[in-house]
C-alpha cells in the first residue's frame, strides 16, 4: 500500500475527479478504479494482504479529511466478471 500522506493524497484526488463527475454515492471499487485505472478482485486472498481492503479501510481512516460517509455494502463484479462486494461511500 502506499505512504500514509501519499496515500491520502491520492484519495483526496479520486473523491475529487468523482465528485467532478457528478457522483454523490460511490464504491470503493469506483475509487479504486479512478486511482488505479482498474479493479479487480483478491479472490481468496487475506483480508489484511488485501490491496483492495487497504483501499476500503484508508477511505475508512480518512473519512473525515475526505468529507465521505460509509453507507453500507453491495455485491458488484469486479473488471474481469468475478463477483465480490464493495463498500459504498456518500461523497
């Protein structure tokens, strides 16, 4: 995962183009995919290896700084049309 500042930084920056966009609720996969260019799933993988959860518990760690709410969760599929869940954020 990336440094902590670089790390918010870049989030700070994904919420922003979002909100750009228009978006007012998003899932950790869209701003995953705005950071990364892609998602795709760590099917099988521990949670704490994750690089995805790592994303999920950082928009959780910085929620405040980045003016986001978590709103739950939702069974989406992955770029590849592998199936999993993403976290959705009120922006």
């Amino acid at each position: 995962m990336h440094k902590r500042n670089d790390l918010l930084s870049l989030l700070k920056s994904a919420i922003a183009l979002l909100r750009q966009r228009g978006e007012r609720l998003v899932k950790t996969s869209d701003v995953i995919r705005v950071a990364e260019g892609v998602f795709l799933s760590n099917r099988g993988m521990n949670v704490q290896l994750s690089r995805n959860a790592g994303f999920g518990r950082a928009l959780s760690r910085f929620s405040d700084q980045l003016g986001i709410s978590h709103m739950g969760s939702v069974r989406i599929r992955d770029d590849a049309g592998n199936r999993t869940r993403s976290a959705t954020w009120a922006i």
